[in-house]
C-alpha cells in the first residue's frame, strides 16, 4: 500500500538544498553557482523558489554532493502538484462516464 502524504509537505526543493546541502558545506550562492558551473542567478532563482528545478541541475547537484537527481526531482514533482492542486477549484470538468 502507497503512503499518502498530505499536500503541504510537498516543499520546493530550493530551499531543502540551501539548508541541508549548501549551508553544511560552508558554500555560499556564489561558490556553490561557480562548483556547478552554472551562473549565480540562476541558482539563487531555484533556492528562492522562483525557478523550478531541472533534470540537468537535478544532475548537477548529484555530481556534486551525490544527492540523488531523482530523489530532488521528485521532490519539485511533488510541490508542482501540490501548487496545481491547490487552484484546482477554478477547472470545471466533468468526469467522463464509466464504459459500459
């Protein structure tokens, strides 16, 4: 049986990353953007949550500090949802009948 956990603990991956894996290496936006060799913007978008995380800095990340890209990506996966979900209420669909 799957567990299901409620929708508020689908968490933007941004933020998990700058506290649990760039502040405990004693990096920085800066020095963390250079290791990746990606620009500072860009990471500092995605640990601010105003970008999303991609498969190749997902990759990134992995490479760098061996945190599973799959694992993060599910992780964006999950909070996407979670956002989608929760302006739901405006989509008005019907559900199609069950084949008889």
């Amino acid at each position: 049986m799957a567990i299901k956990l409620h929708d508020s603990f689908a968490i933007h991956p941004g933020p998990w990353l700058l506290e649990e894996i760039v502040k405990p290496y004693n990096m920085n936006v800066s020095s963390t953007a250079d290791h990746l060799k990606v620009t500072r913007p860009a990471l500092s978008r995605l640990l601010n949550c105003r970008a999303a995380l991609t498969p190749e800095m997902a990759i990134r990340f992995e490479k760098a500090f061996g945190i599973s890209a799959a694992t993060m990506l599910r992780m964006q996966s999950a909070y996407d949802l979670a956002q989608a979900k929760s302006g739901s209420e405006t989509i008005s669909i019907a559900r199609v009948r069950e084949p008889a």
